[in-house]
C-alpha cells in the first residue's frame, strides 16, 4: 500500500469531490467560508479587548503624571474583570497605593489579587516580594511608629485573619453559583463580600442601578457590572434596600 501524500493538482481535489453525497458537496463550501468568519471574528474580538486594556492603561498613567491619583485608580478598576488579561491593572493599583498613596493595605490587597489571578504572570515576582514589606509598613501605621501592645497586636492579627479570609471568599466565587444564586432565610438574596479598601455606595432613597452607574460612569448601561459585581442573582436588582451598601467596581 503507498503511502497517504496531500493533493497536488486541482483534478486530484475536484475527483473525490465530485464523488461525495450532493449534501457534502453543497454545503463544505458554506461550512468552511462560515468557520473562517468565525475564526477571523474572535481573533478581531481579541485583538479589540487587548486594545482597549492598553488604552485604558495609557489613559491611568497619563491622569497619574499630572497626581489625579483618584483619576487614575478609577481607570485602572474599570478594566478589571479577574482574569489574567487585566491582572496587570492590579499591579498598577498595587504601585500606586504603596508608592503614591502610601497605604499599605490596599497595595497588599490589589499585590495579592495580582498573585491570585496570575500567579506564573510576569510580575508576580515583585507582588510576591512587597508582601512581607507591607505587613511591616501596615504593622508600623496602625501603631503610629509605636510599640504595639499585646491588645493591639492581637487585633491586628485578627484583622488580617480577616483580610485573608476576604481573599479567600474572592478565589472561591471564581465558582459560578448554582441558578439563580444562593438565598438566605426569608429569600433574601446573599450579597457578595465587599473587597477590602474598594470604592462603595450607600443607597439612598429612590436610587436604583441604573442611577448609581450614572453617577459613577456616566453610563446608566453600566448598572450590569455593579449588579454582577454584589450578587449571585439578577433578581437583587429589583430587592435593594435603603443604607445597604455596594461595591463599586
């Protein structure tokens, strides 16, 4: 038996096609022009996205040369969505927290945000190096540069027990929920733990969604990402309270 090679003239590849059920010969055609399409839409989809993220950087570090710090940090936690694509605005967030805001809690936070959504990414190495230089700056503000007393050492830990534990209910809702979300007793809707250190909003009477992504993002349209950001389940949207207060992504 010789072996299998590819067609090498046109005759070769209209033979067995015209031997092929009428079917297959009618519709390949279509079949392969329709997959092509599909190819190029995804790659042009992914080439958009990345687009937009650099853009959106560019956008941060230009609002951070002329100090508008809250500027920028707004458009760094636009483009975020927890995914190793825009794990690097984490990292951003994290510098600008550590070395323009001085804060060291939230540069923790957003350090091992980076490390939790891309840890083989190619910052990983400095998050990971900042963590112990955190918790002795955070150790040294909470105490005012003061030996902390054994009261004050304990609720220290007890925060940071804390934090870690938020951390850790973030990984864990990278799981999508069963249908429709988990409910409380009485079916109230269970609300998603805020991250530590993120923007909020207190509802007041009257608002809705919509009006709070209006105020934040100009965009009434946006009210989908502050729903998706706080519940399991659409059905919040029309179940929220006066004083219950949202994370604003």
């Amino acid at each position: 038996m010789q072996p299998w090679r590819p067609p090498v003239s046109r005759a070769e590849i209209e033979i067995p096609m015209q031997k092929a059920p009428s079917f297959f010969r009618t519709r390949f055609p279509a079949l392969v022009a329709l997959l092509a399409l599909a190819c190029a839409g995804l790659t042009g989809c992914d080439r958009m996205g990345d687009a937009r993220f650099q853009k959106a950087l560019s956008e941060a570090d230009k609002r951070l040369s002329t100090d508008d710090l809250e500027g920028a940090i707004r458009v760094y936690e636009s483009v975020l969505d927890g995914t190793p694509k825009t794990a690097e605005a984490h990292y951003r967030l994290g510098h600008v927290y550590a070395d323009r805001l001085k804060e060291p809690l939230g540069a923790l936070y957003h350090f091992n945000r980076y490390v939790a959504v891309a840890p083989d990414g190619a910052f990983a190495k400095g998050a990971r190096s900042y963590r112990k230089e955190g918790e002795l700056l955070l150790v040294a503000q909470l105490g005012n540069g003061a030996p902390l007393t054994q009261e004050e050492a304990a609720k220290l830990k007890n925060e940071n027990l804390k934090l870690r534990k938020t951390l850790e209910e973030m990984r864990l809702l990278k799981t999508p929920p069963p249908a429709g979300g988990p409910v409380a007793k009485g079916g109230e809707i269970l609300q998603k733990p805020i991250p530590p250190g993120a923007r909020t909003h207190k509802i007041a009477s009257g608002e809705t969604l919509a009006t709070i992504a209006l105020k934040y993002y100009k965009n009434k349209g946006r009210s989908r990402e502050i729903l998706e950001a706080n519940f399991y389940s659409s059905d919040a949207a029309t179940k929220l309270k006066v004083g219950q207060e949202l994370y604003i992504p």
